[in-house]
C-alpha cells in the first residue's frame, strides 16, 4: 500500500469536513400579492444565461384568478436598440401564508426556486434570491433608485453569502414622461 494514501485521504477528509453550506435564505415576512403585482424594473443582478447582455429589462406580474401568476420577462439584447426579446414563465406561491417563496416554471415540469428575500415597506424595491446563490434580482419599481439603497442591497447579498464579482448592473435608459 502506498503510504501517501492515507495522508491524501486524511487531508480530503478533512477538507471536506471544513466546507460549510450557506444557511437558507430569509424570506420577507409577508408579501401581499396584489400590490406586489406590476411591473418590476432590473437594476441589478446575476444573471442567466438568457440576460447576461440584456438592456431595458422587465419584470410584469399579474395574479391569475386561479392564484398562478402570469410573468412577462422583456428586454433588448445586446444594447438599448437591440433586438427585443420575451419570456412568458408562470409564477406559483409555495408558501400560501407569507406568499414569499414561489417557484417559477420556464419549462414544465421543472420550478425554479424563487424567493423574496427583501421588500421595501411601500413595495418599490425588492430582491428575488435562491438558496444556491447563483442568480440574484434586484428590482425596482423605478428604471434607477438612489446609490445609498443600491449599496445597501449589495451589503445584504455579501451578508447573505451571494459572490458581488457576479452581480451586474442592468442598463435602463427610458424616455422622459
């Protein structure tokens, strides 16, 4: 036997043993889902592969009368004059008594995890997380918020364990009403 083996073995043991899991993600303490509805600007986040060069990007909920939520997800690709593109997932509440957690369906039958994990008092910003940390939405009911608030969620997703290397700005630029 060689004698490296069990030294090799011992140190991947160990290893191991040191990797620690993130905790789950706090969801907000309740969401009401008719003012949650509407559109949702993307400010910020780690993208997808279908969003990693989207511009103008939205997020529209709409409450079905069977408690589905209809999504449209639009944006331009590319850059502000690019191509538009749509992706209509359908929204389903997990958690019927704080309405936080969703899994939201692309293809059937698979649910991606969607969690509320922040939602401002008067509902115009808010965060969508999941427990692996891949992707992060920082949305908004406006195409820009204030610096101070976008700084303030950025140190909420280092606390939460979210890598910010990976956290992308999303472009908005919007005609003057």
């Amino acid at each position: 036997m060689n004698v490296k083996t069990p030294s090799l073995l011992s140190c991947l043991l160990l290893l191991t043993g040191c990797a620690t899991s993130l905790p789950p993600l706090q969801t907000v303490e309740k969401v009401d889902l008719k003012r949650y509805m509407g559109p949702w600007y993307v400010i910020a986040c780690i993208p997808t592969f279908i969003e990693t060069e989207a511009y103008n990007a939205i997020e529209n909920y709409r409450l079905e009368p069977d408690g589905t939520i209809d999504t449209m997800f639009t944006f331009n690709q590319g850059d502000f004059d690019g191509p538009p593109k749509r992706y209509n997932p359908r929204g389903f509440v997990v958690d019927q008594v704080n309405n936080s957690t969703w899994g939201m369906q692309f293809i059937w039958p698979f649910k991606s995890e969607f969690l509320i994990t922040h939602l401002s008092p008067d509902y115009s910003q808010t965060v969508i997380g999941r427990n692996k940390r891949d992707y992060v939405w920082i949305m908004a009911r406006t195409p820009q918020i204030p610096e101070a608030d976008y700084q303030r969620l950025r140190g909420e997703l280092a606390a939460q364990g979210y890598d910010l290397t990976k956290l992308r700005q999303v472009p908005q630029r919007w005609p003057a009403k």
